[in-house]
C-alpha cells in the first residue's frame, strides 16, 4: 500500500499535459445507466442524482474534465459567442461527453479524450457548456476531428438529452443550446474553464 487515500476527482487528478488538445475525463454516467450520478464535490464519491426520467438515456460516456470550473472566463465567452446576457457559470466542473466504439459497462473511470467541439448551452440563464469529444485511440471515432465530421442525427440526439433530461413532458425547460461550436471553440472553453479554476481554487491546490 503505496498511498492511503484515493485522489478527489475534480481537485487531484490533473486535467492532461496537452490540455486542451487531449484531455483527461472522468466519466461519470454511461449510456446503460437508469440513474443519473454525478460527483459529491465534498467526498469526491459518486452520487446518486436523480433517476433518469422517462426514457431519457444519456447517449454517450459523460462526466467532466479535472481542474475546470465554469465561472467568469466562461460565462464571458458564452455571452460574447450567443449575444444573450449570461448570469454566470454553472459553478461545475465542465461538462464532457466522450464518444466511443466499444461499450463501458460503469462510470468512476478516468480516460483519455480529444475535444472535436460542444454545445453553448444556457441551464437558467447559466453558461453549462457541454465538450463533446472522442476517446483516445477509438478505432471508429478517431475519424472524427471536428464536430462538423458528426452526422446531424447524432448530434440532434445529444442536444435532445440536455434539453429535455431535467424536466417532465408538461414543464417547460429552463435548457437552450444557442450553437453547436467546433474544436476550436471547445479548445477556448476548456482553456476558460482551466483559468477559472485556478482563480477560485488555486489556494487549495
């Protein structure tokens, strides 16, 4: 027994030495999952968050690059690129979906991403930008280098998730994807989300 405790996902791992270009993901929900979990920011643990409603299943592996939050640097690009008013960020980590051939049975795992571009979405008037990605070395979706190589069936399929996942058939959604954007603009928000970070949490590190 090298070490006694287990890294906090969001504040001990590192978000990858060729960030923005690859980054590391710590995936917390997979496709097979009927609850939604998501991180406890306190213990680090998964979390049950809710159970998925209806039949909203999550299309890919989905979790959040280490060491990003989403606060000033990124409200101010969502607000510049979207030209709506955005209160602030969501105050998370940010956002990964991480496109892969082969099936993940569970989340709690750490993997190896390539940002091709994200969805600008607004979650109550919050900037809760969503990277989309493809894993390291996947046979098929390495291809795939920009979000424009993506069929518009899949991508449509992504954004019906985050639009509806949250609520029930006769509530109206507080959820707007503004723009689809590609690696280039992923790569600024990833960049934001890590500048962020160090504002709010350098002291910590």
């Amino acid at each position: 027994m090298n070490t006694k405790h287990r890294a906090h996902p969001w504040h001990g791992i590192h978000p990858g030495e060729q960030a923005p270009n690859i980054v590391t993901a710590f995936i917390e929900i997979v496709p097979s999952d009927t609850v939604k979990y998501e991180i406890d920011k306190v213990s680090g643990f998964l979390k049950i968050d809710r159970p998925q409603k209806f039949s909203n299943m999550i299309p890919t592996l989905y979790g959040f690059i280490p060491q990003t939050f989403c606060a000033e640097k990124v409200a101010e690009f969502a607000e510049q690129k979207s030209g709506r008013a955005v209160i602030g960020g969501d105050g998370d980590p940010l956002d990964i979906c991480v496109l892969s051939e082969r099936n993940v049975s569970h989340g709690d795992i750490l993997l190896q991403a390539i940002p091709i571009g994200g969805f600008r979405m607004l979650d109550g008037g919050e900037a809760d930008d969503k990277i989309i990605a493809v894993m390291k070395g996947d046979t098929f979706y390495r291809q795939w280098n920009d979000v424009s190589d993506c069929p518009v069936s899949y991508i449509d399929r992504l954004k019906h998730y985050f639009l509806t996942y949250k609520h029930l058939p006769n509530e109206a959604s507080i959820c707007e994807i503004t723009h689809v954007y590609g690696r280039e603009e992923a790569h600024e928000v990833i960049r934001r989300s890590l500048a962020d970070y160090q504002t709010h949490f350098s002291c910590n590190s």
